[in-house]
C-alpha cells in the first residue's frame, strides 16, 4: 500500500488560501448503509426495508441524508483542512435522494479566512451523474500545527442479515 494512502496531513491555518478546494469520494454500500442506521439509530424503514420504500415517494430505499452529510465531516477531518480541525458549523441543503451504490464526492472550497483561525467552506456533494445531492457551508477552526500521522486502523465490521 502507498504511504500516502495510509497518512493524514493537514492544511494549517496559514497554509489555507481563498479559492482552495478539496474533495472525498465514497460508495455507498448495503454494509455502510446498515451499519449508519445502526449508529444513528436511524432505523426509518425508508432505508432499510424495501417493500416499504418500493411505496414511498421515492421508489426505492434511499440513503439517510445524514450518511452524505457526514461525508463532509470526513473531507473536513481527513483532507482540508485535515487532522486538528475543529467543526464549529454547519448548514445542509439536500437536494436529491441518495442510493444503494451511488459514489458521492464531496467538494470543499474555502470562502473566506477569519480572525482565531476561522475558516469558512462551500461544501458540495455530488453523485456519479454530477447531480448535486447536498449543498451547504461550513465553519471550522482550522489546525496551526502542521501533522502527518498514520491513519488509525478500523475494525473489520460484517453485518449478518
């Protein structure tokens, strides 16, 4: 495995810049899907039940909104501004359901730089069609130290269903 795929740097504070941009792209599979709505407690058949959701407005089961959004915290904890960071803020526009196997890239832009480290950022989520799925903005407080840190090992987690 490459080395830069097991690390994480941040982006400090005085390394940000007006117009940076950043993104995080993510599948969602019927594990993730299970295992959101197991941590959540998210347990609306909507996501989980298919004949249920085959009657519902969308068609068919759909993703909890909430999984995309923290595809953003993710962006913001692991790419930029990265490992530090301090999430102060955040508003959501969902704009479009999410599916079973859709890839979300999640893109940060930075806004604007403010006093104590502030940092504000676009954020959007888009599926594979480059269809926006969620919009909104996000404050932090971005890291004034640099880090470069191995990422932390996971858990193998397997759902039987």
């Amino acid at each position: 495995m490459s080395d830069t795929l097991d690390t994480l740097e941040n982006i400090t504070y005085e390394e940000l810049n007006e117009g940076d941009t950043a993104t995080l792209t993510r599948t969602l599979s019927e594990d993730e899907l299970v295992l959101f709505a197991a941590v959540s407690g998210d347990v609306n058949p909507v996501h989980l039940d298919a004949e249920f959701a085959a009657s519902s407005m969308f068609g068919e089961r759909i993703a909890h909104g909430m999984w995309s959004a923290s595809l953003i915290s993710a962006a913001l904890a692991t790419v930029m501004p990265g490992p530090g960071t301090v999430y102060l803020d955040q508003s959501l526009s969902f704009k479009r359901p999410v599916k079973l196997d859709d890839t979300l890239t999640v893109s940060l832009t930075v806004v604007r730089k403010g006093p104590k480290n502030r940092v504000v950022l676009q954020c959007a989520v888009t599926n594979q069609n480059n269809q926006k799925v969620l919009t909104g903005e996000a404050k932090v407080i971005a890291p004034t130290e640099k880090v470069r840190l191995y990422k932390p090992a996971l858990p193998k987690i397997t759902i039987d269903y």
